[in-house]
C-alpha cells in the first residue's frame, strides 16, 4: 500500500480485510491478530435499552456483527397464559417502555373483535388522541436522541424537558405518567379532564417552538450532515426482504402507515399526508421523524378541535372477572412512532388467553437487518445507525 | 381476497377458511405443502410483506399449531396460514430462504417452544436464554411458578410471615 500522503488521501486497508471463503463467508481467523472483538453493550450509553452487539473489527471497520439480546427477558407472553384478560393490561403495556399505549390498544381491540364489541365514538377518539400523544413523547426522545449519538446532546434535554410535559398530561388524563392502563376492553377509562384542552395547547406551542430549534440544531447542522449523509443506507430492495416498516422504510420512498393503508379509530376522519424521504440514509430518517413529529403535533389540534364534548366512554362488557372471550384467533395491527406494531392473539374460550404474540418492528430491524447494516461500517458510527432503527429491546424478547 | 383463497384451495387444499374481518383470513394447510403455500403466495400472489410466525402450543391434543402471517402491501390484504405439527417429533421445514428475518423467529421457536427447523442459520445458537436447562419454557406444561420458586426463592437470609400472624404477634 502506497504511503498516506496527507489525511485526505487516507485509504482503508484492504488487505487486512477478510477474505471469503468457498461458501461466501468471510475468512475470520480471530488468531491471525487482524481481527479485534469488541462488545458495545449491554449497558453502553449508545445502547438504545439493554442488547449488546457482538463486533468483529479489522482496523476501525465492522466485519461481521452480531445482536444479542435477553438482558430484559421476563416472559410476559407466558405470563398472560395465566392471567385473566383484564390481568393482562398491567402487563402488556411493559413490552414497550417507549410506548406503551399501542399494547393496551391492540390487545383491548383483539379482546372486542373477537367478542363482537363495538366501542362507543367518543372512546374511539380519546383512544386515537392517547396513541397520538404516546407517538408524540416518543419522537420527543428519538428525533434529539439522533443529535445525542453525535454528541449534540442539548437536543436531548430539550426534549426530555418537553417529553416530561407531554407525561404531565398524560398523568392528568390517565392517573400515571410512563404506563397507563387508560384502555380498557369496551372503551377507555374516562373523559378530558376540565381545561385539558388550554393546558395541550400550551405544550404543543412549546414544542412547535422545539421544532423550530431542532432544526437548526441537527437539519442545518454540518457536523449532523457529515455524520448521516450517505451512512446507515438502507437499500430500497431490502424492505420487504428484511421486513423493514415504519420511519425506515418510508425514509426509503416507501409510503406505508398502518394509518392510511388499515385505518382504525378515527383516522380516517384526519386529514394527513403520510411523509416520506428518498436518501434512505440517517439523514433521511431524522427528516422523516421530524415530519411525523410536526404531523402528531397537527393531528393532536384536529383531534382536540372534533373531539365530541360528552358521550358514552365504554361499551358494556361481561363482568372482567369472569369473562370468557371466545374461541377465536386474530391479528390486528396500529402505526406506532417505531412502525407496524401488532398484536396475534388466540383465545381457547377460557379466561385466559391461550397465546398472545407481539409483533414489534425491532424484532427484525435490530437484528437482521442491523447485522446487515454494519457490515463495512465504521464502528464510530455504530450507534447513530442503531439509534436511527429506532430500536426498543424489550419488544423483541417478551 | 376471495380469487386468493380460491386459487390456494385449488392449489395447496387449505381448509378451515375464517374470514376475520374484510382483509384478513385464516386458512389451514398441512404441514408439507406449507412452505410450498408460502412460496407461491410471495412470488406469485404479491404476499411480500411477512408479518410473523408464531406458535400455538395445544397441549390436550398433542400439537403444535404454527402461524404464519404474510400482507400484501399493494392490495393491502393479510393471509395467516395455520400449520399443525406433532409435539413430540417437532420439526418443520425451514423458511428462511424467502425473507432474511425468518431465521431470527425460527431461532426464538427452536429455544422458547423446542421446535427444530434444520438448516435455518444460527438456530441452535441460544436467542434469549443462555445455558437453559428445563423444557422449552413456552410449552404449556413448563411451570413458570414452580420453575420460579424452585430457583430464585427462597434466597438465604430472607424470612417468610404469615400476614395474620405477623399482625396478631406486632399488635400484642
């Protein structure tokens, strides 16, 4: 290899790159001392939650990687085997910490479809306006939470301060801040309370005030745009092929949301447009979390503007205590800040469900597809790739 | 949705058809012509979106009940297909070759319910536990209670009262 002249002209090695074998995999012989391993995690300040990545590194280049999770396994779906269907609401809503809201929602709607429930209009929006304001407090997090992985870390507090905000309301409507068990099987458990509406208002014109700052922040930033334009490329033909949804596959030009292509509650009756990029960089799924966030800021208002001023909440339902749902099996789905995010249920007819399975978006995007992704990477920017997937390890070991 | 479960009946004899709901539906198919049904559904009928695969564990007749959901992102439609395998020799074809996160599910199933999928990548590597020794802890006759009380409790050093007793001992 020629001498370096200056470091503009710096080359990586290649020849201490791994070589491939007959099979197609790579040539790592850990004792030919070309090769490091280094373990980000599990408790790793770019650890989105407790994972580790196993890497294996030639110079400062990610050769192979590989997720391992389990440091938060509690086996919640075995746990709702043997819990009565109302038991499993405290439950549900710790598979993820981010939000939470989307499990209580999707398991209380598997419950009323398989039992023939409908549930009043006025829950049908004070459900939508609760999964709005979980996708809010999660993008207050995640879209600063990008700057943070490049140490632009005064995003993140501006966020968390206004996060704490949103938490505030929820805490008003719903009696707790992180999980609420505000849904409930048949409807919700009770109406805004008085002058919600003037505190919500207050919150969002901070937040728009955020955006504003956030933009100048990460968006017009040059160190923001050295460090994501042009790395963590998602491949448009992998989308399927990995299963990828949400914010990352839109980044891509795909424009899917559970909300526009399966509308439920009231989304069919908010105006929106479903936002998308085209660079499928990190860049580019910031700038599509930042769209989402203007939008749920958006949604929010007309939510509060059409919302009904009084109505019925909740739809009779037997006696939770001894409630036998059906025997029956279905999958119903919602668009959480993360992307599809379902819920596969199957009842027996008994009490109890029979199985409950989550369907989280990390399940394939931190694994899979992040193995993938760090392959060639540099391992300085290991966690800005994993913290543009959005990843939340407790969805994908239940 | 109906020249779908036309065109699969006639293809690959699914039965127990349920219409769920308008763009959803359950059919049933036997265990070797599965992974074949799956194929064709991607390739053929645009179903390239996979959702999930999952297991059902019924016990009280002998089987293992597999779940595979797949969506077709064009014509915004979900098929879920139903496998039935037998509990003691449980073992199916594998599906990784279709799309790269099937290996991670067939992995999750190989540890957590003791179904085996040979040649899926990495699937006898531990996924969430790590030196397991028990059952399967996802098989119905895993006793988590038992398992749980047999070993993290009691820990030394930590005592047990009955509560009325505690009381009645505290107030005297």
């Amino acid at each position: 290899m020629k001498k370096q002249k200056n470091i503009f002209n710096w080359q990586a090695d290649r020849s201490k790159y791994p070589e491939k074998k007959k099979n197609g995999k790579l040539d790592i012989d850990m004792s030919s001392g070309k090769f490091v391993k280094l373990w980000q995690g599990p408790n790793h300040p770019g650890i989105t939650g407790n994972m580790s990545l196993e890497l294996t590194i030639s110079g400062d280049e990610v050769v192979e990687a590989k997720t391992h999770v389990g440091y938060l396994h509690r086996g919640f779906e075995k746990l709702m085997e043997r819990r009565l269907w109302i038991q499993c609401f405290p439950t549900c809503v710790r598979m993820c910490v981010a939000e939470p809201d989307y499990n209580e929602y999707l398991l209380a709607k598997s419950a009323e479809e398989l039992s023939g429930i409908e549930i009043p209009e006025m829950a049908e929006w004070l459900r939508t306006l609760v999964l709005e304001m979980a996708r809010l407090q999660s993008l207050l997090r995640t879209v600063p939470g990008q700057a943070g992985t490049l140490s632009l870390g005064v995003g993140v507090q501006w966020g968390v301060y206004l996060r704490d905000l949103v938490l505030d309301l929820f805490e008003e409507l719903t009696g707790g801040r992180v999980y609420h068990m505000y849904i409930i099987p048949g409807g919700v458990r009770g109406l805004l309370p008085d002058g919600f509406k003037k505190r919500m208002e207050e919150v969002l014109k901070k937040i728009d005030e955020f955006v504003k700052n956030i933009e100048n922040l990460m968006f017009n930033n040059i160190v923001f745009k050295k460090r994501t334009i042009g790395v963590g490329y998602i491949k448009p033909s992998w989308i399927d092929k990995y299963g990828i949804v949400g914010p990352n596959a839109r980044a891509a030009g795909f424009k899917r949301d559970v909300r526009k292509d399966y509308p439920y509650l009231k989304y069919n009756e908010l105006d929106f447009e479903v936002t998308s990029e085209k660079d499928s960089d990190i860049f580019a799924r910031s700038m599509v979390r930042k769209k989402e966030l203007i939008m749920t800021i958006d949604l929010i208002r007309q939510i509060m503007a059409k919302m009904p001023k009084k109505g019925d909440i909740k739809a009779p339902t037997p006696n939770v205590l001894h409630w036998k749902i059906p025997k029956g099996e279905t999958y119903v789905r919602s668009e959480s800040s993360r992307g599809e995010y379902g819920f596969y249920t199957v009842s027996d007819g008994s009490k109890t469900p029979r199985r409950i399975n989550l369907r989280g978006p990390s399940y394939t995007h931190a694994i899979s597809l992040l193995e993938r992704m760090l392959v060639n990477a540099n391992i300085a920017d290991v966690h800005s790739i994993m913290v543009s997937l959005q990843t939340c390890p407790p969805e994908i070991e239940r | 949705m109906e020249n779908i479960i036309k065109d699969i009946q006639n293809r690959f004899e699914v039965s127990d058809i349920v219409n769920q709901r308008d763009n959803i539906t359950f059919v049933t198919c036997e265990k070797e012509k599965t992974i074949a049904l799956i194929t064709h559904m991607k390739k053929n009928l645009g179903f390239k979106h996979f959702v999930l695969m999952t297991a059902v564990d019924w016990i009280e007749d002998g089987l293992f009940q597999l779940t595979y959901i797949l969506n077709n992102p064009k014509k915004k439609l979900d098929v879920a297909i139903r496998t039935f395998i037998s509990r003691e020799n449980a073992t199916m074809e594998t599906a990784h070759k279709l799309w790269k996160q099937v290996s991670t599910y067939q992995r999750e199933l190989k540890e957590m319910f003791g179904i085996d999928f040979p040649g899926s990548p990495r699937v006898n590597e531990s996924f969430i536990l790590e030196g397991w020794n028990d059952i399967p802890p996802y098989r119905r006759d895993f006793q988590t209670k038992e398992y749980a009380e047999k070993t993290y409790f009691p820990r030394p050093g930590r005592k047990t009262n009955d509560p009325s007793e505690y009381m009645k001992k505290n107030m005297s």
